[in-house]
C-alpha cells in the first residue's frame, strides 16, 4: 500500500510552508524523499493509499503516570470513557508542564496495562490541529499520526540529526526521549559509553564524529521516518479520535458520490444495475417455479382425498379430513382406530410402569382417563415422553391420567 509520510513544520501552515515528506509504495523502500508545498505533496487517494503524519522529537515531550484502578477499562475511548480519561491525565500532569493543559494534546501508548505505569505524549492542541487542517484543506487527509521517536524502544540509542549550524541529538531508551541541542556540553554530560553506537545523519556525520570521537553510523532521514511508521503508536485519540472518524466518513462519502456520478464510473454503474436485474429476473422466476411446484403438490393430495372418497366434495384440509375418513371406515368396519380405547389402553399398557394400576377407567369421546392413578414427576414425564411418539398426549390432574390421541403414528 502507498504511504506518504508528511512530517508536520512549525506553524505558521501558509501556501509557502515547506513539508518534509517521503513517499514509499511497499512500507519499506523510499521512493520519493523530497521538501515542497502542501499542495504540491503527491496525492495517494487514486493508489489507495494512506497519508500518515509524523511529529518530530522537538514537538512532543513524553511523561510516564500511573493511572488509577478502573480508568483502563474496556472501552474508555467509547461512552464518555474518553473525556474521564483526559480529566484523569489532566489530574496527574498538571504539575509537570508549564501550559494550561486545556491547551494540550494528550495521547497514551497503545495497549497500556493497567498495573504498571502508562506513557502519556503530549504536544500543542492548536499546532497539531492546525497542521492536520492544512493537510486535510489540500486533499491529504491523515489516517495516522506518529511519532518521530518513542519510549518504548527495547534498546538505548543517540540519533543525531539536522544541519551544521542547528544539529540536535535524540537519546531514546526505556526511560524516555530527551532532545538535547549537539554541543560539546551536552555530549559531556550524556557520557555516553565508548562501546555503544551512535547514528548520525549524512550532513552531521563528521560533527558527530568530531564531538564523540568515534565512528558513527548513517542513517538517512527518509529512512528513518520509514521505521517511525512501524510502530504501534496513534496520536489521533481523544477530540482528535473522532476527527478522525468523521474524516474517514467524509472520504467514504466522497467515494460513494464519485462512484454513482463520475463519467470514469458509468461502465461500473451500468454493469452493477445489469447484475441487480438479473438477479431480479433470476429471483422472480425461482419464485414462480417454487409456487408452481407447492400448487402442484396441493392440486396432487386434493385429488388423492376426493378420488380416495368421492363423497368429500369441498377440501379445506385434505390431510386432516382423510384421516377423518379412514377412521369412520375403520369403526364401519369394526376395526380398531388410534382414538379408540382399546388401542390407547393398549398403548399404555405397554408402556406403563409395574406395580401402577388405576382405580377406574373413564373413556369419553376419544379420551381415556384413568382414575386414581398417582404418578412422580419424572415417571409422568417419561411416559408422556414415550407416549408423544406414539402420536398421543399425556397430562396429569391431580391423581388423574388422560390420555388422548393428537396426531396419527
């Protein structure tokens, strides 16, 4: 995915303000590293990429807090979460900055925990939105913005960086990033051990050397912006989170107006409608065939019942009026039905518990109720069970039984 990196400059953002920025197309080559307007910066919307700012070490100090049991909780940038949030690191930061912190911007590290102290960035409110306005009013809208330089770094490391006359050393570890100005003071007081390392850009390489007398390693400024990316860190939350959000809304907007009324998209309208139709078409015709197949059938079993019994003349239920039918024949002919008692005392005699009898047998009009007959819970339960496949229904009243068919086996 195309990326351009945009390091955010110093207020004020005219049309004559330069920004440093790289553009890279695979996250890690640079293929573009370059010094121009804001409305000259290339565009990535038409790659499907994605701009992300970056702000430099001198913008941002950097403050490690502890924050109260119950201030992390699941979604503490949701429901109000957010604004209890910044109260609390307004709270406990007041005292070490020398702004109003209604002025501030405030962003913790990603994934903070909640038993161990939180890295808490913190940099001009009005600058950094100020920047991102300019950006978004030239078309570069931001999805992220990262820092230069993070505490989280697993190792200690002294970046030096800028031009002869105004360098600047970055030290970063665990600890915190401390931006000192590059001087024989300021190296003395680092003492930093002749073992470890030090990267220089090309354009100070031979100051640092001078000053540390040591070798040091290059690095070029492009590339290390492309390793700022990498890293987990979003200063976009709080007021700036929902920005963000109604940035992508508008960029989705902005999408969807293109796609139903750009001239570029009207093959791609056309076809999307022609594939709508004719999954219309397709939709209406199974449906018919669907009807036509259960009318069918419906037509097949009315036939079945008046073929069947030619006395039946008007069908409202064919499969519970032949059933009505075959049970008259069968007490015509002297043949037992499911309704009938002798079948349903049969029934539950075969399925009936040992040593249970009832007291007395009452059989009125389909329904058998046996008397007397005092069953548990779960014997009941059973046997209305067992009684259900068999096409019949099982209640208890009292010390009653009854039993009664309610669909054929």
């Amino acid at each position: 995915m195309t990326t351009l990196i945009v390091t955010l400059p110093p207020a004020p953002f005219d049309a004559a303000t330069l920004y440093d920025h790289v553009l890279t197309v695979d996250g890690s080559t640079v293929d573009e590293h370059s010094r121009a307007p804001v409305a000259l910066l290339p565009t990535v919307d038409d790659r499907g990429g994605e701009v992300v700012a970056l702000v430099s070490a001198r913008n941002l100090s950097w403050h490690p807090v502890q924050l109260p049991r119950g201030t992390l909780g699941r979604r503490f940038f949701q429901e109000g979460g957010a604004s209890r949030l910044r109260a609390v690191l307004e709270g406990l930061l007041e005292e070490r900055l020398l702004d109003d912190t209604s002025q501030l911007h405030f962003a913790i590290e990603p994934q903070p925990r909640a038993d161990a102290p939180v890295w808490v960035a913190v940099c001009d409110r009005a600058w950094l939105r100020g920047a991102l306005q300019a950006l978004e009013q030239a078309g570069r809208t931001v999805a992220r913005i990262v820092p230069e330089f993070a505490p989280d770094s697993l190792t200690d490391a002294v970046y030096v960086m800028g031009e002869p006359d105004d360098a600047q050393m970055v030290f970063t570890a665990r600890g915190g990033v401390a931006v000192w100005p590059l001087s024989a003071a300021s190296v003395a007081l680092l003492n930093w051990p002749d073992t470890a390392g030090i990267v220089a850009e090309p354009a100070v390489a031979a100051l640092a050397e001078q000053l540390f007398q040591r070798n040091v390693t290059l690095q070029q400024s492009a590339q290390r912006r492309l390793l700022a990316i990498q890293s987990p860190w979003n200063l976009a939350q709080f007021d700036l989170l929902s920005s963000s959000r109604t940035r992508t809304w508008k960029r989705l907007s902005a999408g969807l107006g293109s796609l139903v009324r750009a001239p570029r998209w009207r093959a791609a309208r056309v076809a999307l409608l022609a594939l709508l139709a004719v999954n219309l078409v397709g939709l209406n015709a199974w449906a018919r065939k669907e009807e036509a197949r259960i009318n069918a059938k419906r037509v097949a079993i009315r036939e079945v019942l008046t073929s069947t019994f030619p006395n039946v003349r008007v069908v409202v239920d064919a499969p519970l009026q032949m059933a009505r039918e075959v049970a008259a024949l069968q007490r015509a002919s002297g043949v037992a039905t499911g309704r009938d008692m002798e079948t349903m005392l049969g029934m539950f005699g075969a399925l009936a518990f040992a040593n249970k009898a009832p007291d007395a047998i009452e059989f009125v009009a389909g329904e058998v109720r046996m008397k007397g007959l005092k069953l548990p819970a779960a014997d009941m339960s059973q046997l209305a069970f067992k009684l259900q496949a068999q096409g019949y229904a099982a209640t208890a009243e009292g010390d009653n039984v009854i039993i009664k068919q309610v669909s054929a086996p």
